[in-house]
C-alpha cells in the first residue's frame, strides 16, 4: 500500500427524519387526536483511531463520507429509527484540519472524535398540542446533517525522528538497530516516505522514523519539503544525523537546522542528539577533532556522539542516550493536562438582524434550525415561526430597524415570509 498522508475529505452527516401529521383513529371514536410522531436523528460521522491503520490511502479515492439519514415519524406516536453513526478508522497521529483550524488531533490507540453531527429529527403533530392548539395541523422537518470539507493530515507518532542531509546515513542507523528494511542506495533522496522502525533497549521499547533527507529550502517546500518536515513535530528527540567525511560538518549542521526552525519555531525546545556517522576504519584522533570542532561552535550542552552503523561503534551509548531522554520526555507529556478540541458546532443562541433596502436578513444558527424545521406551504408551521421569533425578541429588533407590514423576512435564498 503506498504511503499517503494527507487527503482532502468531505464529510456528510445524515438528516433528521420529518415529524409525521396524523389523528388518531379508532372505531366508535369520532374525532381522535393528533398522534404523528418524532422522527429520527441523522447518523453522526464519526472518526477513530486505530493502530491498525498505518495511512490515508483509503481515502484517496473514498473522498466523500457520508452517514445515514434518520427515517420519519408514523401515526401512533411512533417515532422514527435513529440512523446508524458512520465511523471511520484512520492511523494513529492523524489531525483533522477544518481551513487551518484544528478540529480534532488523534493521538491515541481508540480516540475517537465528532467530524460532523446528523440533524435532529423534527417534532411530529403530537408534540404541538396545547390548550390553545388542540388539533396541529403541522409538522418539523428534520433538520439537514452538518457537512464540512475537512483535512486529513498524518503526522507519524515517533519517540525519536532521523534527519539530515541525503545520504547522511539515516537508513542504514534504522537497518542497523531496528526491524526496519528501508531502501538504501548511495544517492540523494533514496527515502521517498518515512520509513518507522522499533528498537527495543534494555526494558524500553523505541519508535524510530526515518525522515526523508532535506534540502536547503525545504521550509519553503523545495524538495521533499513540508511534506516530511510535519513529521518531526511529534517525535520526543531529533537525531541531526551527519556524515563525518563532510568537509563543512557545521554549516551542514546549520542548513538543515535552520530549515527545521523556519518551519516550526517550537521544534528548537526538542531533545536533540548530533550523530556523526561513518566513522569505520577512521583514527581516533581524527574523530574526536570532528566532535571538538563541531563542539567548539554549538551551546556547551549540546550532545555529540559518533558512531558506526557497519560495525556497531557507538550504537550501544547512543540507544542508551535516546532511552534516558524518551523516558524522561514521556514523563513530562503525561504530567502535562491535554488541549481541548476546537469544535466545528457555532453559539446557538447567537442571532443578528441586517437591514437591506426593503428586506431584513436574520442569521444564527440556532434560528436557522427552526426556520429548516418550518414546513412554508403550511400555515400553521410558519405561524410558529413568527410566534418563536416574537418571544426570541427578533421582532422587537426589526421594528427599531424600521420593520413594517409586509416587509419581505430573508434567512436565505430559499427561506423567506412576510411580516
């Protein structure tokens, strides 16, 4: 299955069910009373996370998710079937994107989130009796799901990311200590998507990812660009991994560190480990030059190590490294309180009033759900309308704005009445 990690999704949540217009009957009983029922409540769309799922690829050509509508009410007083949610598994790490606001953020094997919220089913005749309306003639209609075009992205969940320049040796490390088996090949961007390895250490178990080399430019989307660095964001420890035969070891340090702050500023508080690779074979003395150099120029708590992933040299003090920051950083995570979830729901108690030449324009959503409930070619359900519309003080504001008999009431295209 190709790698795909990001997909643009429209999601669809079912209608309310219509409330029914029914009177009881019955023999020897004349006149019998208003018994329409309630319909049913649209399906939910549903999200969940699932370590069984490891990218988007379902959804490359499955773009529109759409849930169930709820089925109308019947006479009797029977009330119409709640449809079914709709739920969609996605990998681990995946955020839900509404424009650029965040919706919901899957961290966790089972977490679950609401992508859009079917419609109530409207009120059949029966609810609507009352000692001054004994016999409703009139029904809800149920109200429209909510619909959204949302954005998947997935971010890998990794305790420790690979970065550096191509052909820094960052596959050959994960071949090395995991159970990977990444490509590998002696030119520049042989890893074309993330490649995950797990590596277990004494009694701690590891998540690597290898991430695809960078260029200079990356921040701006220049080669493999955003589409890889988004996957440094979750890992609890960067290893800037660099080839110790490069001649300029600290300006290469510096063009990929730089491409990762320009893209997140918050990336520069992460653990990071500077790894120079490719060590067999070479003098001591030449060795521990590279890391003084490099040393000498970077803050005094920054951490080198040097290693060999064809011989093993260095690889025991480097796990053992890893391991002491990813348990520590774990600690910190847990003892921090989680963020809420930016919800797509608006205030349903918010309305407002606009004036526009011969007309007024109301919206809210809240009023809007009742004006999607009125059924307009029925009297007596846009008689209900105008009466929620006086107690909600609607009226009272159209009036200050010059409302007068007759003037045209819009809330949208297809939803007018006059005062």
């Amino acid at each position: 299955m190709s790698f795909i990690d990001q997909v643009i999704v429209k999601v669809v949540a079912g209608d309310g069910g219509d409330g029914h217009v029914s009177f009881h009957h019955e023999k020897y009983v004349d006149k019998g009373g208003p018994d329409g029922g309630d319909g049913g409540k649209g399906g939910d769309v549903i999200i969940r996370a699932s370590r069984n799922q490891d990218t988007l690829a379902n959804y490359r050509y499955h773009k529109e998710i759409i849930a169930k509508n709820g089925s109308p009410g019947e006479k009797n007083r029977r009330h119409g079937k709640n449809a079914n949610n709709k739920i969609i598994d996605v990998p681990v790490g995946t955020a839900i994107y509404n424009g650029e606001d965040l919706v919901v953020d899957l961290i966790n094997d089972g977490q679950t989130g609401i992508l859009a919220t079917g419609g109530k089913g409207g009120f059949g005749n029966a609810h609507f009796v009352s000692s001054r309306r004994q016999t409703p003639k009139f029904a809800e209609k149920g109200i429209p799901g909510e619909k959204y075009t949302l954005r998947f992205e997935l971010k890998m969940i990794a305790d420790i990311g690979l970065v550096g320049l191509p052909n820094a040796g960052k596959s050959t490390l994960l071949a090395k200590i995991s159970n990977a088996k990444p490509a590998i090949a002696d030119y520049p961007f042989t890893t074309l998507t993330p490649n995950l390895g797990v590596v277990d250490y004494l009694n701690d178990s590891m998540l690597f990812a290898d991430i695809p080399g960078l260029i200079q430019g990356a921040s701006e989307g220049k080669g493999l660009g955003h589409d890889f660095l988004k996957h440094i964001e979750r890992t609890l420890v960067i290893l800037h991994l660099i080839d110790i035969y490069n001649p300029s070891i600290y300006e290469s340090y510096q063009l990929i560190r730089q491409e990762i702050l320009k893209y997140d500023l918050n990336l520069e508080k992460k653990s990071e480990i500077i790894v120079l690779t490719k060590i067999e074979g070479l003098d001591n003395k030449f060795v521990l030059d590279s890391i003084k150099n490099i040393q000498n120029k970077l803050p005094k708590n920054k951490k080198i190590i040097a290693i060999s992933s064809f011989n093993g040299q260095g690889i025991d003090e480097l796990l053992k490294l890893c391991s002491q920051i990813v348990r520590k950083s774990k600690t910190i995570i847990e003892s921090k309180p989680s963020i809420p979830i930016i919800t797509l729901n608006n205030d349903k108690n918010f309305w407002a009033v606009k004036k526009h030449g011969q007309h007024f324009e109301i919206s809210g959503k809240g009023i809007e759900e009742f004006v999607l409930k009125t059924d307009f070619d029925n009297e007596e359900s846009v008689s209900r309308l105008r009466n929620i519309f006086q107690r909600k003080g609607i009226f009272k504001e159209m009036i200050k704005l010059g409302l007068k008999p007759d003037d045209k009431i819009v809330i949208d295209q297809d939803h007018f009445f006059y005062y």
